[in-house]
C-alpha cells in the first residue's frame, strides 16, 4: 500500500512518516501543493489542510478530479464548522491536530478497508434508468458517460443500489459508508447525496424520504 503524505511541518511529517513505514507502508512525503498534484498515484492520500503555497480546500478538489483516491484531511482546525467543512469537501475522513497515531493507522485501514476491492459479484454490472455502475471496477457511467464520483458518493449509490425501490435510512448508510464507529451526524449524508445526485443527471434517481432516509427509484 502507498501512502502519499503531504504535510509542511516537519514536527509533524518526520515521525508519522517513520511510523507509518514500520506499519509496512510506502511512503511518498511532500511539502508543496504543486509536489502534490505531481505525484504518483498512491492508494491514499493524508493531506494537510494548512499548505504554504496554496490553500488546502483547493489543493482537496484538484486531487479529488485528478483521481478518486481516498483523502484523510489533516488539520490543526478543529472547531466543528471546519470538521463539517472537511467533511463537506469530501474527505474519507477528517483527523484533527494533535492526533494519536494509532488513531490515525486504524482511520486509514478503516479507510482502505471501505474503498478497497469487493468479491467480484457475478452481476457486476448494474443497470439502474440513465447509470451503470460497475462494481467491479468501481466505474460508474451516467448515459454513457463516466462519472466523477469520491469514494463516499459510489458507496452510497452502490449500497443504495443493492435493493432498488427499497428505503434505506440516514442511521444505516452512516454505518454502512463511513462505519460503526463514526461519531459525525448524519447531515452530512445529504451533503454527499446532495452532491451525488448532481453528478448522475437525474433528479428523481435518488428520492428523500422525508424523515427516513433515501431509496433508489428504479422504475422510469
Ligand atoms: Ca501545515
């Protein structure tokens, strides 16, 4: 597994590097947004919010269109407006300064665990009105067209996508996306469903119950 770590503070970058390496990782360290958006592709991404060259919410959304690696966003902020922004922008997860590093390597393996690759199911391709989604590739195209979603948006179109027709509750998508041990609230679903349903170009794909959660509606 490669980790790309970005990060300008050495205090900080020296010893989670040197630990992350005796957990059996490759590590690629960078200081600089632009050192960051040059690197090689890695399977995860810890990405400091607080860069000197450019601002960390930018640098976010240019590695999230470049790829769909999975983000943890690092950051001395921790006021719950910036936790919520953080999780706004999409991170996989959100951890705040000055964390625990056992916490941090149980975040990333929760983390790869939850975007890593299925069993190949034998229907790995679904065909839901405008999308197709692939499960085996985690490729998901909208009339044809692939889509650019993060790991937090194909998790819940595809556990959305297991029963179509069938409601799915806020409670049992938090844990099913962003596990059993998430302590956020679940308003931030609709920040990702919200987002979603953008990306696929069909407003009644997707329907809130009110009160209840989301289903996936099938039928034209
Ligand atoms: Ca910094």
């Amino acid at each position: 597994m490669r980790l790309l770590v970005v990060e300008d503070d050495d205090r900080i970058a020296i010893p989670l590097t040197d630990g992350l390496r005796r957990e059996g990782y490759e590590i690629e360290r960078v200081v600089t947004a632009g050192d960051a958006l040059a690197a090689a592709p890695a399977d995860l991404v810890l990405l400091d919010l607080g860069l000197p060259d450019r601002d960390g919410q930018e640098l976010f959304r240019d590695l999230r269109v470049a790829s769909t690696v999975p983000i943890i966003v690092i950051t001395a902020r921790g006021s719950e407006r910036d936790r919520v922004t953080g999780l706004n922008l999409g991170a996989d997860d959100y951890v705040v300064k000055p964390f625990g590093f056992q916490e941090l390597v149980a975040r990333i393996k929760a983390v790869l665990r939850r975007s890593g690759p299925r069993p190949h199911d034998a229907a790995s391709v679904l065909r839901i009105r405008v999308l197709e989604i692939d499960r085996r590739t985690r490729l998901v195209r909208s009339h044809g067209a692939a889509l650019a979603l993060t790991p937090k948006e194909y998790a819940i179109l595809d556990y959305l996508a297991r029963d179509p027709g069938a409601v799915v509750t806020r409670q049992e998508l938090l844990e099913k996306v962003w596990g059993p041990h998430w302590y956020g609230t679940t308003k931030m679903i609709d920040v990702h469903v919200a987002s979603l349903r953008k990306k696929v170009g069909d407003p009644e794909l997707i329907e809130t119950v009110r009160g209840i959660g989301f289903r996936l509606v099938a039928g034209e």
